[in-house]
C-alpha cells in the first residue's frame, strides 16, 4: 500500500506538515547541523508567508546561532530573491523557509550552498549524515552572533539583476496591461513594484496580501487559476502572471484568458532567452520536445538531464548554457540572472518578448510546433518497480531508451518517461506526440501496463 | 559520581554554560514544555537579560511557545522583575526570564514565571519538569502556530508602579552610586533619570554581553571590587550593586564599607514592615539572626523555611498574602507585598533610600545602630554518602540547643546558631555560623573539625 510522508528528511532537506510531523526541535536542529556544516559565517534566512514560517524561522535561526553563525533576516521574499542575496553577500549559506508549491499545512526548509545554488546531492549527503551524527558545534557565551534583519537589499538586488537584461525601455514604452496573482505568498510585495514600478505596466492584481492565508491551490495550475483568468477577461489584461507562494514557478494566461500550457510557457521563455544570449539549453527529461525544435530554430544543443532543479542548474553550469528549466514544473532558470528557477525573469522574458515582437501571447504561443502532452500518476508497491520498468521496456522493443532517470521510451515523433517521484511513493509519467490520437493511445498503454 | 556541572535542570528551571552545557535543542524542548504547560490562549511574555547567548536562547523560546499555538510578546533586553510585574498587568499566562540572574558570563538560563508574575510553585515546577522529561508537547496543527509581537515599552509601566509607592522627590536627595555589572539595571536607572529627574551616578552602565566588569553575584566581595572605593571620592551618600537581571541588590556606606548582602532584607524590613498589612517575614534558614531583632521591634514575626527559592515561594503560598509583609534570603534578593511578591533590586534600592530618607541619616549609621551580629561561612566538598551519618551527629553532640531539621541541621542557643546544609547547586557543604557581639570562633572551629572528619 502506498503511504502518504507528512514528514520527509531526504533528499530535498526536511519537508512536512507542521505540528506533529515537522517540529520546532526538527528545525532546530537541522538549523545547527547546517550552521555547523557551512562555518561559523553568515547564514541568510527568509521565508513564504506561511504562517508557520516565523516559527520555523526562529527554531532554525535558533540553531543557526548555536552554531555560531550570524543570521541576516530576511523576511518574507521570494526564494530567488534569497539564493541571490547568498551569492553576492559571500555569506556561508541560506536557508528558505517555504514548502513551495505544496499546500499550506506543509513547510520545508530549502537549503542553499555559498553560491545560493541548492545543495548538491554530495552536499546534501554531508549534511544529513552530520544531522543523523548529532554532534553540532555548540558556541559558547563568547562566540554566538545575533540575529540582523535586512528586509530591503535581496529584493533591490533581484530587480535590478533581472532588469539588466531586459530592454527596460522597450517594456517601458508599451505600458502592458498586466494581471497578477501572487497566491498571497513570498511575491506579494516585490511583484507590483517590479511589474508596476520596474516595468512601467498598468497592473490588475489579486492575492497580494502576506498576511491572508493562500486562496487558490498553491501550484499555479489551470484548475486554479480561475480568478486571474476571470480578472483578465474582465479587464482586458494583454498577458497575466501567476505566481507560487515562494516565487520561483511561474504561470502564464494570455489575453483570452486562457492558462499556458507549462511548457510552451518554458519554450517561449527560451526562445526569447535564445534570442538575447548565445548559449545552449538544459531541460529536463520530461520537458516537451517543443525546447528541441525551438533550439534547432537558433542552432542551439539541448541538453536533457534528470528531474530536479539541481540537475538542470549542475548541467547548466557544466555547458554553461543560455538558460533552462523544467516544463512540467513551471520552473525557468536564467544563468545570466542566477542559477535558479525565478519567475521575476521569466515575466521579464515575457513582457520583453512582446514588446520586441509585438506579438500577443496567444499569437507568439500559435507560432510554437504544436505537440500534445499528457500527465498521469499512479502509486507503486515497494519491490515492483523493476518489474513495471522492465515490462514497459519488453512492451515497446523498437524505442530508443534512456535510462538517466527512471525510463524514457524515445521515437522520432513522441515519447513516454515514467519516473518515481522523490518526495512521494508515486510514479509519474507522461507522453507526448504530435498528434491528439498517438498520444492518448502511448498515454492509454502505459497507464494500463502500470495498473 | 559527581554529575557535571555545567548542566541543571531542576525546579528552579534550566540553567548551564552555554555550548558545553545548555543547548539549543535543551530550550526548544523547555519552551515547548512551558509552551504546554501554560493555559492556551493566553500570550506569554519573554525578555532576556545582554548576556549573547540571549540572542540564542530568545529564538528557541520563541519557536517552543508559537509552536504551542501561543502568542509571544518580546519585551526585548529587561529585567526580570519587569517581565514579572508586565505578565500581571498584560493578563498573560506567564512568562520566561532569559537570564542567569548573579552568574558569569558564559552561563545562561531559563526562569519561569506562573499568570501573576510569580515564580512556579514546586507542584507547577514538577508538573513542567515532567511534561519536558516526556516530551509529549502540545503542538498545534498549522492552522494555529502563533504569532510574535514586540513590546519594547515594559519599564514606563514598570516606573509608574514604583512611583506610586514611593515618593521619588524625596527619594531624589541622596547622592547615589550604582554598579550595573553591565546588566539591565542600567536601563531602568536611566529611564529613572531621564523621566523622573533623579540623579543616579552609574558605573558599569553599558549593557554588554560577552563579559561582565566583575563577578556579578551580590556579596561584600564584589562590592568592594569597584563600588565601595568610589563611594568617598564621590561623595556618595550611599551607594548600590545590582546583579544582571536586577532582582537583587548589594550596597556600600558613605564610608565606601562594602555590606554584607545579609543586612538587605533587615534593612526592607525596618522601613517595610510598619507599612505592610501583613506581619510576617518569610526568610530562610541560613540568614542572619538580626531580621528577628528588628522585626520584633516591628512588631513582626520571621518565619524561616529551608534554604531555595522553591521554599520560599512554597511558603507564599501556605499563607493568605494579606498576612505576609516580606520574603527574602541573605543573598539580596528580596520581595513586597506592595510589589506582588517580586524579588526586585530596584524596589529594594528604593525602600533602602526611603529608610535613609526617613531617619534623615547615612546608611552607615542607620546600619551602626542595629544589635552587631558576626557570621562566619564555609564550605566542604561533600561524599555524599555520609551526609546522613554527619547530620545525625550533629544533633547529637548539639542537644543543648533548639534543633531545626527542615534543611540539614540548624540549632539554635540564645544569640549564637549554626546551620549545617547540604548546597543545592554544588556538592558542597555549607556551614554557616552567627553569633551577637562577637565572633563565634568556637562555635565555628569545632564545627569544621567535625565536618572535615567526616567527609
């Protein structure tokens, strides 16, 4: 029988639902095995707007100082905007208190290196052993730091790293109406004034109040996005922007109100990434072929790695690629601004796309090769995993495989991954293929050979 | 097997050197123990005291008590009496002094405070020892984790308490002195000041964290370090010490004699008690015999209970408060009826000029004219095993006198008494000796004979 975790310690840091599950001593001392493993130097701490955030933040920070560190605070922001902060300040580390996309009685603790990129899995690996070890630093009356709040210099450093590459101008000029709904999370605050202030856009904005609990599912999902769909119509919005509680997925609708698909959303974003950068691109192995053809266009490589945003940013890194990011998951990543996924640069992408093109979203979205995509999931028994993986491979001899992470079938014109998920015993899979048919029926076999 | 020393976890709350002792896993679980134990829906109030391991400390009690589903008010660097007289009037549930009060630097502590401002009784205090020993917290779900609030305005209400007690324009005319040992005294002495005119001449004055001027235990020792020396140069009339947290209080005659922190609570009982509706005075074993002079001469009673805050606070609660006028140890640390029962250096520094005021004489001679009493103290490490065995002698070979066993042995002859205790906080004897008039040296040297025979 599958089992839902309300608490994971794993791969991705420490993630739960907050009471029982994850607990103020939890935090804590994974505050004091971080501090511990980065030094006694600098550590950034910002949140969501969760309201289990403050608490979480204080046990972490609790730890953090036990270790000797000194805490900056920086308050709720987009998880971006921290990783951003970590890398210019030269601080040890920092630690995002957001469940991200997951509903509001989860939280998590994202971890990030130096560098502001995510722990590696080699990092992580020390880490969580250090954690299992027990044995933390303890700094005595002499060594502990304090606690600095800085609520400002993240935030200006994001925007004005995103605005260095856009033609501000250009975006300027054409006044776009804009909607926006930042979920009441991390970005309720920095986006109007990065869209109205930075960007000169006549916004329409719902769900921008931190302190009011998430209206809509967190994930930025057609299903619940209904709202800012409603709003755009109503409104007569040229694009709208919907974001997740810690501002790094981004969801796009266009002037009919009608929800992008995520990929076409990444595929777009490249292209106008493309456009400005030489560079190749790093996907993942579930994002669309859309990314191949729209590469090819530019005469650019496509590297595909596994699922998770430290492999595309590891990848990214190694070719040192012009951008990438991961369809399914809303998730761009522009190195030039920073090695991670930030909706910031994906709306300035956007807006600057239209404006040099001068193109609407549902015309620049027509323009793109048509694919069609569907995802599914199913839960699995411990122990049956090859056995499914190896049916999958005998039931399709002719495909092309490749087994980075999980099995991905490969044919010239579509193709199936199945993979299991990190953070839930489920396997996900989808398909893809030119047309509606083809796809429905790879989509139809393989959901019956995994049942 | 001796256990270390660094760590302790008792009634009296938590307590340790921070790092090698006290962690931070120890205050999470403290303060969702405290965060469990107190009545929901009530805030609880937090300050600390500038030792840097504050900064700490504050975090995890923080995170304990919202993860109870409590609302925090941080009162930021305060007093303990301050947090104690703010829980009663917020109506909160209780509160927390982040403070090791009279220790050194390096250590630091957890003192717990009930819905009036009060310490814990021993059933409260063994109730959340047992609820942290289990560690089965009351964590709410996320829907109703609370919130923290900041409060940087507790001393004003604080001030105006005392000022409805005493008269501080009279209180104004002695040239006073005082040593804040760094701690947060001074931010309530210059608040006294700035606002109400006063004119307190302060040393030590700046709140710092990592290293106190001096020892900041309340003792003729200490006063003597930097106090006492000033009081003659200065032409100080009087002159006052307070430990970190403020709840006790040490002074220095015009002469610049540093005074024994025994003759505290006689000097508050002298000016109190014809005040007070009640007529007792709670003390406890170990403290000198003149408290009984002068509260006769009061027309008052002491009654005395093992030595430890615990049996103090125990006593409190025996009685109907309106028949207590004080309680108080020989340590400085003193506590009123007017003032809820808070031990509180600052409220003790004001009836001590109140007193001087009144006589419209200095403290050396108000001090002069009580009956002379001479003490004399020791301490032997202990083999715990044989305690018994030496108690039992002791009252033996002391028959003569009135024997007292609610704490080790204590008999008393007419002018002359010793004590003999086990120490709560270190595996140390305690042997404590008074005689009036004259020292008793005898009395003393074949105390510490019998006592060194045997351990």
């Amino acid at each position: 029988m599958p089992r839902e975790h309300l608490l994971k310690i794993g791969v991705s840091g420490i993630r739960g639902v907050v009471g029982e599950f994850l607990t103020p001593a939890l935090a804590c001392a994974f505050g004091h095995a971080f501090g511990t493993y980065v030094g006694r130097g600098t550590v950034m701490v910002g949140r969501d707007t969760r309201a289990t955030g403050p608490m979480l933040q204080h046990a972490v920070q609790c730890g953090l100082l036990a270790a000797g560190c000194e805490v900056i605070d920086l308050g709720v922001l987009p998880t971006p905007s921290i990783q951003m902060y970590v890398s210019a300040s030269k601080a040890r580390g920092g630690i995002a208190l957001t469940a991200s996309h997951n509903p509001a009685e989860y939280n998590a603790l994202k971890l990030f290196n130096g560098r502001g990129l995510f722990f590696n899995n080699y990092e992580r690996d020390e880490l969580i052993d250090l954690y299992h070890q027990s044995e933390f630093y303890q700094a005595g009356n002499e060594e502990i730091r304090n606690v600095r709040t800085d609520h400002e210099s993240a935030q200006k450093l994001h925007i004005a790293r995103v605005l260095k590459h856009v033609d501000v101008d250009v975006v300027r000029a054409r006044k776009f109406r804009v909607a926006l709904d930042a979920v009441n999370g991390a970005g309720s605050v920095m986006s109007p004034s990065f869209l109205k202030d930075s960007l000169g856009c006549d916004l329409v904005a719902i769900n921008t109040d931190p302190t009011q609990p998430f209206p809509r599912e967190a994930e930025p999902k057609p299903e619940s996005l209904g709202d800012i769909a409603a709003l755009m119509r109503d409104k007569n919005c040229q694009i709208g922007f919907a974001q997740d509680p810690d501002g790094d997925r981004l969801a796009v609708i266009d002037e009919n109100g009608r929800v992008l698909d995520n990929d076409d959303v990444l595929a777009l974003a490249v292209e106008a990434g493309l456009e400005r950068l030489p560079g190749d691109v790093v996907v993942n192995l579930t994002t669309s072929s859309v990314i191949d053809d729209i590469a090819a266009r530019f005469g650019r490589r496509v590297y595909r790695t596994p699922v998770g945003e430290a492999n595309v940013v590891e990848m990214i890194q190694a070719v040192n690629a012009a951008i990438g990011g991961e369809g399914s998951s809303g998730g761009i990543i522009f190195p030039a601004v920073h090695l991670c996924r930030d909706s910031y640069s994906g709306m300035a992408l956007f807006l600057h796309r239209m404006a040099s093109t001068g193109l609407t979203i549902s015309q620049l979205t027509d323009r793109l090769p048509r694919y069609f995509r569907k995802i599914g999931k199913v839960g699995y028994e411990h122990g049956r995993l090859g056995t499914l993986m190896l049916q999958l491979e005998d039931s399709f001899p002719e495909a092309r495989l490749d087994r980075t992470d999980g099995l991905k079938l490969i044919w010239p014109e579509h193709w199936i991954h199945v993979r299991a998920s990190n953070t839930e015993p489920i396997l996900r899979f989808s398909a893809e293929a030119k047309s509606e048919t083809e796809m429905n029926d790879l989509y139809d076999r393989v959901e019956s050979l995994l049942k | 097997m001796r256990a270390r020393k660094a760590l302790r976890i008792s009634q009296v709350g938590l307590r340790g050197v921070v790092g090698s002792g006290l962690t931070a896993a120890h205050v999470i679980d403290f303060a969702s123990a405290f965060g469990t134990f107190v009545e929901p829906g009530k805030p609880v109030l937090i300050g600390r005291d500038p030792r840097a391991s504050g900064s700490m400390i504050r975090e995890g009690v923080v995170a304990g008590l919202l993860a109870c589903g409590h609302e925090v008010v941080d009162l930021g660097v305060v007093s303990s009496p301050v947090i104690q007289h703010a829980i009663r009037r917020q109506d909160a549930a209780g509160g927390i002094s982040i403070s090791a009060s009279h220790n050194t630097a390096e250590w630091n502590a957890l003192k717990f405070f009930g819905a009036k401002g009060t310490y814990l009784s021993t059933a409260e205090a063994n109730e959340l020892l047992d609820i942290y020993h289990l560690r089965k917290f009351r964590l709410v779900d996320w829907t109703g984790v609370g919130s923290l609030r900041v409060d940087h305005g507790a001393i004003d209400p604080y001030l105006d308490e005392l000022a409805a007690v005493f008269d501080f324009e009279q209180l104004k005319r002695p040239k006073v002195v005082v040593d804040c040992c760094n701690g947060t005294s001074s931010l309530i002495l210059k608040r006294l000041n700035e606002r109400f005119g006063f004119h307190f001449i302060l040393i030590n004055e700046k709140p710092n964290g990592r290293q106190f001027a001096h020892d900041p235990v309340i003792s003729a020792d200490t006063i003597s370090m930097q106090l006492a020396p000033l009081m003659k140069p200065l032409g100080a009339d009087v002159g006052f010490q307070f430990d970190v947290d403020s709840d006790r209080v040490g002074v220095a005659t015009e002469d610049g004699v540093a005074v024994s922190e025994e003759m505290i609570l006689p000097l508050i009982a002298d000016y109190m008690l014809p005040r007070a509706h009640g007529k007792l005075v709670i003390t406890n074993l170990s403290s000198t015999a003149l408290l009984e002079d002068i509260v006769a001469l009061r027309g008052g009673k002491v009654l005395r209970v093992p030595v430890g805050r615990q049996a103090t606070i125990d006593a409190l609660a025996a009685y109907r408060s309106d028949q207590i006028a004080l309680a108080g140890e020989g340590t400085g640390a003193v506590m009123m009826s007017q003032f809820e029962f808070v031990y509180d250096g600052i409220a003790s520094m004001l009836t001590i000029l109140s007193l001087m005021v009144e006589r419209q004489l200095p403290l050396g001679e108000i001090l002069a004219a009580y009956p002379r009493y001479v003490m004399r103290k020791a301490e032997e490490p202990l083999t715990s095993t044989r305690i018994p065995e030496l108690l039992a002698r002791l009252q033996q070979q002391y028959s003569s006198g009135k024997i007292n066993v609610q704490d080790g042995v204590r008999v008393d002859w007419p002018g002359e008494w010793f004590h003999v205790r086990v120490s709560q906080t270190e595996p140390i004897l305690r042997v404590i000796c008074e005689k009036k008039g004259e020292a008793p040296t005898a009395l003393f040297e074949s105390l510490i004979e019998q006592v060194r025979e045997s351990v």
